[in-house]
C-alpha cells in the first residue's frame, strides 16, 4: 500500500495523467504503434503529443518495404511532438512533468532534458532503455507506472507502493484477503 496520504493522491494524478495519455496516443494514424505524451506543471496539461507525420502532410505513418512495415522517417514522435507544441505556447517545460505511454528514445530523452522537464512517468517500456538511462545521468527522476491491481512480476521497490517490489505487496493483500485472487 502506499505509505502516506500524499502518496495516494499523486499516484491518482499520475493515473490520471497516464489514462489521458493513453486516450491521446489513441489520436495517431500510426499502425505499427500508437504513442501519446502529455506535459503537465503544476497539474495542469500544458501540452500534449501523439507520433505522427509533420502538420501538413497525410497521414500514411508506414511504408511497405520488401513484404516489411517500417515507420517512415519523417514521424516525429510523441514527446517531441508535445515538446515542440510547448515551444509555440506561452508555457514553459521548466520543471514540468512528462507522462508517456512509451518510454522515451533517446532523442527525444536529450529534448526532454533540453525543455528543462524534470519527471517523466512511462507506462510501457520502449524497446531500447537508452534514453532512461540517459535522463537519470541528467538526474531527471524517471519512473514506470505499473498497475498495482494486476498480478505484479519482480519490478524493484516503487515510491508508488511504499518501497516495496509489487511482489511483496500483492503477497500481502493476498494474506489479507483470502479472496483477493478472486477479483
């Protein structure tokens, strides 16, 4: 469980914050993958961003190549795309949150560092992890979101669980609630 009522409140944000997110990547014509990214300071969403082809251009995110579906160079993704929407607004990154449903490249790691973004929350890990890397050398606190109600795998200790792995803390609802594997 979470150990503090302010712990419990930002954790409902962050949901918050994340199924928005989720629901703006719904947004892109993106086949392969769908991808959306919201900036928040001071909790209010103060841009947002899907991947996709440059304003302008169609819509056709993929080409096929030799029987292969292969995103197209010109898709921006989605963190640079809230970031560059943030920069034609009279709203700053500076210490503002970023919530991804994607885990950041490291492209777009070296824009969020360089928007002055401070956290970046993700729900899915991307398939290269060096961009998180990359931002926690530029000691931006990154954190996956993961959805304590399912059954947890090993992911270590989470401030959004009490310092404890999801693991321990499923054990611990199922000790106290014979019919907790039933939900």
């Amino acid at each position: 469980m979470l150990a503090t009522k302010e712990e419990r409140k930002r954790y409902r944000y962050d949901t918050l914050y994340m199924d928005i997110a989720v629901r703006v990547s719904q947004m892109s014509h993106a086949e392969r993958a769908q991808v959306g990214a919201l900036i928040v300071n001071e909790d209010r969403i103060i841009s947002m961003g899907w991947n996709g082809m440059p304003s302008g251009w169609d819509n056709d995110c993929e080409e096929t190549k030799q029987y292969l579906t292969i995103t197209k160079p010109q898709v921006l993704h989605a963190e640079s795309n809230a970031i560059a929407k943030l920069a034609k607004s009279n709203e700053s990154g500076l210490g503002a949150t970023m919530y991804c449903t994607v885990s950041p490249c490291m492209n777009c790691a070296k824009l969020i560092y360089q928007a002055g973004i401070k956290k970046v929350i993700y729900k899915d890990k991307y398939r290269h992890d060096d961009g998180i890397q990359f931002l926690r050398e530029c000691t931006i606190h990154v954190q996956q979101l993961t959805d304590h109600r399912k059954v947890p795998n090993d992911d270590p200790p989470s401030v959004y669980n009490g310092g404890k792995t999801m693991r321990e803390q499923y054990d611990e609802a199922a000790m106290m609630c014979p019919d907790f594997n039933n939900f």
